[in-house]
C-alpha cells in the first residue's frame, strides 16, 4: 500500500484550499457589499496564505483509516478544521505578542498598522485586538457551518459534537492555564 494511493488522497492540501475558497467565497457574496464583506474577504486573505493542512489532512487519513471513502464531504470536515485552526492560532499570536505569522505581520499588527494609516479615532492596538478577536470567533462560527453542511451523514455528524465541543473548550482553558502561568512565573510588578 503506497502513502499516497489515489491522486485525490495526493491533492488533499489544494483540495481543502479549493473548499475554503468556495465557502468563503459565498460567504463573501452572502455579505455582499455591506461593510462586513471586508470582514470575510480578510478572513479569506489570511487564511489562504500558507499553511500545510495538516489539519485537512489528519481528517481524511483517519477516514480513511475507519473504512470511509474519499469523497466532498470530508474534505468540506477537513476544510472546517483548517478554519478552526487558523483562528485558534491568530488567537495564539495574540497572547505571545507574536509579530509574524507564516513570514507576514500577524493579523493583530496588520489591523493596528490599518487603523494608523487610515488616521482612525481610538487607540490602534486596542482596536486590532478586539477586532482581530471579532474576526476568530467569525471563522470558528463558521467552522462549525461548514462542518455542519458538509454532507455527512448526520448520524456521523451528531458523534462529532462531542469532540468538537472538548477541542474548543481545550483549546480555551489552555490558553487561559498558560497566560496564567505566565503570570505567575513573572516578576511582581512594583507599581502601585
């Protein structure tokens, strides 16, 4: 048995790029030309820009792995992952400060360099961070839609609630244990 058996399993990464472009693409159209529609097409921009679709890819071999064959539908599961996963990291970089993501300014920067520019009332980070989390609780609904309209069975789809729910709820408190973590293992601060 070779890794890669079909030329569809070889394709996974550009199959669940293709998804996420179709899905967001509509969701670009649903929005149409309200302010919003900037919301999905940064979304869009950002999520598209690299990555290796690990996540896409875990999906299918363990569908693969069960018996299942390939088809739309795990690829629109894999897609919905992707998604959850990009947000999960841009909320990532948002506690390690981090500047870059995938060699480009991380979201939060890119959003605080756009209110500057644009010479907008308020301060620019705080308004990158509230945005930028805005823009990751969008893609995590979203993730769910696209998980839900995949065209699973929904028999398949109710055992999937409970796992989904965890990984979020894991994902969460382990940020939350690990800025406070950070916090203790700080010095004291001697400001009053």
């Amino acid at each position: 048995m070779t890794l890669f058996p079909t030329t569809q399993a070889r394709n996974i990464p550009s199959r669940v790029d293709a998804e996420l472009t179709r899905f967001l693409d509509r969701k670009i159209a649903e929005l149409g030309d309200l302010r919003a529609g900037e919301a999905a097409h940064l979304i869009k921009e950002c999520v598209l820009e690299g990555g290796k679709r690990l996540q896409g890819m875990w999906a299918y071999w363990g569908w693969q792995a069960g018996g299942r064959p390939d088809g739309p539908e795990i690829i629109a599961i894999g897609a919905a992952l992707e998604l959850f996963h990009w947000a999960a990291l841009i909320v990532d970089d948002i506690f390690d400060q981090s500047d870059t993501r995938r060699g480009l300014p991380a979201l939060h920067r890119r959003l605080a360099d756009l209110h500057r520019e644009r010479g907008w009332r308020g301060d620019s980070d705080h308004y990158a961070l509230v945005q930028t989390l805005c823009l990751t609780d969008i893609a995590w609904a979203w993730s769910d839609e696209l998980m839900f309209a995949s065209g699973m069975d929904p028999k398949q789809l109710a055992t999937r609630r409970l796992p989904n729910d965890l990984l979020r709820s894991e994902v969460w408190l382990g940020q939350y244990l690990d800025m406070e973590e950070r916090a203790r293992r700080s010095p004291r601060s001697t400001r009053r």
